[in-house]
C-alpha cells in the first residue's frame, strides 16, 4: 500500500468521528393522524405547533392528508401546544374549547402524536344589506365567547353586494354568546330590533359604535342548521 493511501486512511479514521457529529440533527420531527371523535381520519385540517418558550413563540404549520395525517419533519426543540384548524368545517379547536395537548421535543427526536378532535356544529350568521350601505371600509366584527371568556372572530366565509356571511365551529347542544361591533354599521336581528349601541368611549369627540351587542345564540345540533340573520337598517 502506498504512503498516499495510508495518509488518507488515517485521517479518515480521524475526521468520521467529527463528520458522524456534525450530521447529528438538532431539530426534531413530529408527526401523527388526525381523527375525529367517532373515528373518521380529517382530511384537509390545519395542525398548528406553537413554542411554549418564555422567549419564543413561533408557529408551525401544515396540512393533514386525505389519510387525515400530519407531518412536522424539522421543529427546534422544545414544548409546543398541538391546535386543529379546519375553516368552514365543525370541528372544534382543541386550543379553545378544550384541553388542548401539549408535547415535548427533544433534538433528533421522532414522536408520533395522534389527535383526536371533536365533531360540533357550524354556526354561520348572514349579515344582509339590502340597500348596499356597507362600504369597503366598513369593519364589522363577529366573535364567539370562548370557555375562557375570551373572544374568538368569526371567519369571513362569502361576501358578495348583497350579503355577509360568517362562520365558525361551536359545541353541540350548548348555546354560545356572539359580540356584533360595528362603528359605522346599524343592524337588527331577525325580528327587527335594533342591535344596542356602545356607551361614549375615550376620544375627542368620544368614539360610539353604531353597533356594539351580544347575542345569545340557541344551542345547536348535527348540521347547524339555517344560518342566523342579520339586517343592516342604517349608517352612523
């Protein structure tokens, strides 16, 4: 053998240990199937991975499969929250009307994590404007109290001249509390009443929504059922 050969065999030998190390990965993969609580894998479901750090709170996301699986193939290690979000659908955010889950990752860890959602009701509310006084520069806000008292918006579901519709996933059989604010926007409820206006707020002149209520919304079954109906009857 000659000394070229031997030379390079020994620094081989020398430098594997330092290669081997150096591919070590320091990320962590996370991965597992989405089902819903009677069994069926969802399809189409956004599972969010958020860092539980004091001093990082990023957001992972990706997209479960027709198979209902997730894949997180490069997460820094660390504590994350596992939240499902699935617009348009019924199932409910694990995140805001339960438990949630939590995992723990280590580096060059492979954990698998099933999830398991609960199936609820799509609640939609139909905000109609029959003379087309909402403007482009209109807010109107929707959201739905939260176990926690806090509140969740509504998605922006379809829009069109005529019509604003909302929607999001509730609890079945228990009734839910929705805020309807407006600062420009007067509305009435299906039966005619006005929707209250806010006491004066700070400013100079104070600041008055033109809308600012709570409706109590009946508990709803399996398909949600018909939209509820709103009615735009003016402009601040």
């Amino acid at each position: 053998m000659s000394t070229c050969a031997i030379t390079t065999r020994v620094l081989l030998l020398i430098l594997l240990p330092s290669l081997l190390l150096s591919q070590t990965s320091t990320t962590a993969r996370l991965q597992g199937v989405v089902n819903d609580d009677s069994g069926k894998a969802l399809s189409r479901a956004y599972v969010v991975a958020t860092a539980q750090s004091p001093t990082d709170h990023s957001t992972y996301s990706t997209l479960t499969g027709a198979d209902g699986k997730y894949s997180f193939d490069k997460l820094p290690p660390g504590k994350y929250s596992i939240c499902l979000q699935s617009p348009g659908g019924p199932h409910l955010n694990p995140c805001q009307w339960s438990k949630g889950v939590s995992v723990t990752l280590a580096a060059a860890q492979a954990a698998n994590q099933p999830l398991t959602v609960t199936r609820g009701a799509l609640l939609q509310i139909r905000i109609d404007d029959p003379h087309k006084q909402i403007t482009a520069m209109d807010h109107i806000l929707l959201a739905v109290t939260l176990p926690s008292g806090f509140p969740q918006p509504m998605r922006l579901a379809a829009s069109n001249p005529a019509s604003l519709t909302y929607d999001t996933a509730v609890p079945l059989n228990i009734p839910v509390r929705v805020s309807v604010i407006s600062s420009r926007v007067q509305l009435s409820d299906s039966k005619g009443n006005g929707l209250g206006s806010r006491p004066p707020g700070k400013g100079n002149p104070p600041q008055v929504a033109a809308t600012s209520a709570t409706l109590t919304i009946p508990a709803l079954t399996g398909d949600g059922g018909p939209p509820v109906v709103l009615t735009v009857t003016g402009r601040k």
